[in-house]
C-alpha cells in the first residue's frame, strides 16, 4: 500500500508539471491490449535446500486499463492475465521436460508521459507498481502466491481519430520471488503488446490569445495594405478575414491597381519546414477568396515566408496570433 501510494504521489508531481502546457486531448479513457510474451529463464530454491532453472515457452497476455488522460502525463489502473507453459528445469543432475503452465493475474497503477508533438505518432515512456497473483498448474496441484510486482514500459500511440489511438508498446514486468509448494523463483517477462485506447475528452481549447487589432480607417495610402488573421494550425478563412479581403478587393478595383502581392506567414508552434508550406497555404486560400470576388488570378503574387519573418518575436515553439497572418499589399 506504501508502494502504491507512493507511485500516485510521483504521478501527481509528473501531472502537476506539464498538465499547464498541454493543448491534446485530455479526459479519462479506456485501452484494451493483447501482446506476446517471453518469459527468461529464473533461478529456483527448494525449501530442501536444492536449486537449479527454470526455462519457460513463449506465452501471451491480454489487459484492459482505464485512466486519466491529463494533457501530456497519465495515471491509469491495468488489469491483465499472462500465459505461458513450463519448458524445462535445470540442476546439478542435468535437465528435464516440464508438463505444467503458470498463470499470472496482473493488477497495476501506471504513471506514463507522452512526448506530445504535431505527427500523428505519440513516444511515451511510463513505469508500474502492483501485485501479481501466480498459479502454477501441474496437472495434479495447483499452488498459487501473490508478490509485489513492477513494470517499466515505453511505446507509442498512434491517432486514427481525435479520440481513437492504436497503441504499441514494449514492457519489462517482474515480480518478487514467490512460492508454490516449497519451490521459490521470481517470474519475469519480456512483452510486446498492441491495442487500442479510446479518450473520452475533448480537445483542450487552446489560451486565450490578444485578438487582432482591427483595422482602423486610414487614408488611401494606407488602405494599400491590409493583414488577414488565422486560427492556430489553419488556412480556414473566418467571417472577419473575409470581410477583410472583399475590403481589398474592393480597395483594388477603386485604385485601379494591376498587381497584388500575397505573403503567408505561420507562428513558430511547428517545425520550420511545416510552417514553411503552412504560410504559402494561407496565402493561396486568400488568392482564392480574391478570385472568387472577381479579381484577375493572373494578378495575383503568392509567397510563403514561414516563421521567419514575425510581427512579434518569440522563442521557438510559442503560438502568436498576430504571426499568423497573410499580408495583401496593392503596390
């Protein structure tokens, strides 16, 4: 009980720390896994003073764990049943064949952290405190135990939907020695597991940001120039971006003007390289607005200039509104 307390307290001090900047899908949710096991060959004792090895046969496993999901760390309660079958045993007299098979109900708290990201994929890592109860069935007897048992795992998921997440992972699981009719050894398996985890949340809405300043009347000359606002990670023109490109639209036609320059620019929330095809997307949907007002495509400039050029500079990784931006210039 210490132990488990223990391991809810360091996932509390994990949650505590990078729950504040998570933007995912956060909420609780529910994950089913099936996998392949291998057990490594364990060290035994009898209560006659004998020893030798165990060596076991492949097995599998199938779990289920519910959880809470908060931003980029989680705590979830696992349950899972193990299988595998007795190999041989090993001693001083040499070796021999077993007919038997050891079963293990697994029952775990797990503390786990995902690298959150813009791919589809999510690296975690996590670790796991709990008991494992052990039956060995040899045909006439079937001696059980339960120990203290821990895991540590690392993996990735990966979104088919907002909510729905294939998972994989590799878990190293061991349990304290236990006994089964005089004989002691540990159980300890190597696991490769695959499922799917469903999230129950919605997506965290991002912080509230300044709006744009609107457009203050100015005199011709400055009507030359106008700027068009994008939500994070969009090229989705808003009610107030389309107002302001028929302004420009309009402000062209009145000036008369044969040419209008397009710029796209992104935040630095992203890679460079996806920010850099982020901002000419932005600037080809304003084209397109433009041309449905009536505006020659042939006129029209479009260039993407990434993060490299902002309105307010931040450190890498920083959402800014007022950097995602196209820019319409009438020279």
């Amino acid at each position: 009980m210490r132990l488990a307390l223990g391991l809810v307290s360091a996932a509390a001090l994990l949650v505590a720390g990078a729950a504040a900047q998570a933007d995912m899908v956060s909420g609780p949710y529910i994950t089913g896994f099936g996998g392949y096991t291998i057990n490594p060959d364990t060290d035994f004792t009898t209560s006659g003073g004998g020893s030798g090895e165990f060596s076991f046969k492949d097995g599998w496993l199938a779990g289920a764990a519910v959880g809470y999901d908060f931003g980029r760390a989680r705590i979830e309660f696992e349950g899972a049943y193990h299988k595998n079958e007795f190999d041989k045993a090993s001693g001083a007299l040499g070796s021999v064949s077993i007919d038997g098979k050891i079963t293990n109900i697994s029952m775990m708290v797990n503390a786990l952290y995902d690298f959150e990201n813009s791919s589809i994929v999510t690296p975690y890592v996590g670790f796991g405190m709990g008991a494992a109860h052990l039956e060995v069935d040899s045909g006439n007897d079937t001696p059980s135990d339960t120990a203290f048992a821990f895991q540590g795992l690392a993996g990735a998921k990966i979104a088919v939907t907002e909510n729905l997440s294939a998972v994989v992972d590799y878990r190293y699981f061991r349990s304290l020695k236990a006994e089964f009719d005089g004989v002691k050894f540990d159980y300890q398996q190597h696991i490769i597991t695959a499922g799917l985890s469903y999230n129950f949340g919605t997506p965290a809405a991002p912080m509230a940001e300044p709006a744009p300043a609107p457009v203050a009347p100015a005199p011709v000359e400055a009507a030359r120039s106008y700027m068009v606002f994008f939500d994070w990670n969009s090229v989705e023109i808003t009610a107030d971006a389309q107002q302001i490109i028929r302004d420009a639209a309009s402000a062209a036609q009145t000036l008369g003007v044969t040419r209008i320059e397009l710029t796209g620019h992104a935040d630095r929330s992203g890679s460079a390289r996806y920010n850099q095809k982020l901002s000419l997307k932005r600037a080809e949907a304003v084209k397109a607005v433009l041309v449905s007002l009536g505006v020659a495509p042939d006129s029209i400039t479009t260039v993407g200039k990434g993060e490299t050029a902002p309105l307010v500079p931040t450190p890498d990784g920083v959402r800014e509104a007022q950097n995602r931006r196209v820019e319409i210039v009438l020279p």
